[in-house]
C-alpha cells in the first residue's frame, strides 16, 4: 500500500511540474531506482567499500527519500500536520524500519569477542 502511494503521489507531482504522461509515470521509478540502488550499497560492510563510496551511497539515499517525501507531501490536500503526516509517511517507513536493524545490525557485528 505504501508503495502504491508513494508511486501516485510522485507520479501526480511529475504532472504538476510539467512533466507528459509518459515521463510523469517514469518518474518514480527514477527516484525508487536510487532508493533500491543506495539500500543495496547501505548493506554492504564498511570494510568492502571506501569512505567516499560511502558517502555518494548515503547521499544518495538521503535525496531519494527527500525527493520522494517532498512529492508526497505536495500530493496533501492541505498542508496541515494531519494530511501533511498521512501523504508523507508512505516513503519513510520502510527505511525507518530498516535504519534501525542497519544499526542493530551494524552494533552486533562490533559488539562480538574476538578469538
């Protein structure tokens, strides 16, 4: 469901910006693309990845979802806290869900005793 929201509240903001059906129906997949692309270098150790490619995979993250939650938000009927949190919730929680098991995950995997 969230995925569903997500794909028409971006779609309707390409719209509105001017974008043809065609491209406006891309669009989304552009910004989900970076998501998916930025969640699969997230899950990759430190250790097989250098600092910069790090932070070009956080940034790119981070955009994704500033795009993503600033087309849902436009899509509210009303830009007060109740409609703003029901358009805008969609694109942030299945990566608040999975932010925190990065960092369990990421916690445990220090936390282990050496031998």
């Amino acid at each position: 469901m969230a995925a569903y929201a997500s794909y028409i509240h971006q779609r309707d903001f390409a719209r509105q910006g001017g974008a043809d059906p065609v491209s406006a129906s891309l669009w989304p997949l552009s910004v989900d693309g970076l998501l998916l692309l930025a969640t699969v270098g997230l899950l990759k150790r430190p250790a097989q990845c250098g600092r910069w490619k790090r932070c070009v995979v956080w940034t790119a993250f981070l955009l994704g979802i500033a795009v993503s939650l600033a087309a849902s938000i436009a899509a509210a009927p009303s830009l007060t806290w109740k409609p703003v949190l029901v358009a805008g919730w969609p694109p942030v929680a299945p990566y608040s869900c999975r932010s925190s098991s990065w960092s369990t995950t990421r916690r445990s995997a220090h936390d282990r005793p050496m031998t």
